[in-house]
C-alpha cells in the first residue's frame, strides 16, 4: 500500500506534450492535502560513442533561458507505446543524423521524482554510421559536436553540461563500464 494515498484528481492544464494535475491525497496520518503533478510521456537518452569521444547536442532551453550542451534525448507523445530502443533510436537519428549499429541499455532515469511522473532509458550507441539530422520545428537551432571524455566531465564541471539526465546518463556509463 501507497504511504499517499490519492482520493481526488483534477487536470488543471494539457497540451500534446504534457498534463498538469493537482491530486487530493490523504498521508498515512490521516491528513489531507494536495499534491501537483506534471505527467510527461517516457524519453530515451542516448549516449554517443565512438572511441573516447562522445556527441553532445547544444539547443537553447527556454525555460531556464540558455544555450546548454546534452546528450540527445527525447520523447514522442504520439508514440507512447513506443520500445524505449526504438525512441532511443529516433531521437538519436533525429537530432544528430547518427545510427547506430549497436544500442545498449545502460540504466534508467528519473527525472524530477518530487513533481513529474517522467522516466527515461538511458542508451549507449557505438557503432555508429553518421547521416543528416531529421529535426522538429522545436530543434532548428541546435547543434551537435564531439568532444574527447575529459572535455565532457570539464565541461560539467564547469556548469557548461548542467542537465540533469546527461549528467545522471555519463555516470550511468561509467557505472556500465567498470568490470
């Protein structure tokens, strides 16, 4: 049994990406509060390999209002049945024109416990054939670049990669890769 329990729900926003909810739930004490939720579709983050360098994609993130580098990662709310592999595969040829040869499960990832019930599959692409990127609307402006292994941890060091996911994602890699 839940330590929450919810007795009531009522959407207070939607659009094609995203529903906000605000619950009515009742704590193992017996009292009563709210608790908003943000439901988002499952992503996949996909992890670039080729030798020592890994591909990062930079956009700008509206949001926080600034330009951030990432490993490529995505959903697709009209495919919510998806095999996370598969949306680890589209995404990764959507924004970096990459396919991969071989896609590994490496982990799972979730990406704000507190507030959002959205969980990620983090991959890890190697054998990799490069290709022209196939971009939504949403992605004109990014850019994609290789940086060697050390660059990549300077650059989250640094506060340059400050994503969450990318970050939890590069010590999920090194977490696959020890013996």
């Amino acid at each position: 049994m839940d330590p929450i329990q919810r007795i009531g729900s009522r959407e207070v926003y939607r659009n094609s990406w995203m529903t906000v909810r605000e619950d009515s739930i009742r704590r193992p004490d017996g009292s009563e509060g709210i608790y908003g939720v943000i439901d988002k579709p499952t992503y996949a983050l996909v992890i670039p390999m080729d030798g020592e360098r890994l591909c990062l994609v930079q956009q700008f993130r509206y949001p926080i209002g600034l330009r951030r580098w990432e490993f490529p990662q995505g959903t697709a709310p009209e495919r919510e049945d998806q095999d996370p592999a598969e949306l680890a595969a589209r995404e990764l040829r959507e924004e970096t024109g990459l396919s991969a040869g071989s896609m590994t499960g490496i982990g799972r990832l979730d990406v704000a416990p507190g507030m959002s019930s959205q969980r990620g599959w983090v991959f890890l692409a190697t054998d990799l054939t490069h290709g022209e990127p196939e971009r939504e609307l949403e992605e004109q402006d990014m850019t994609m670049a290789w940086f060697e292994r050390a660059e990549v941890e300077k650059m989250m060091a640094g506060g340059e990669i400050s994503d969450a996911q990318s970050m939890a994602a590069y010590l999920l890699l090194q977490l696959h890769e020890r013996p």
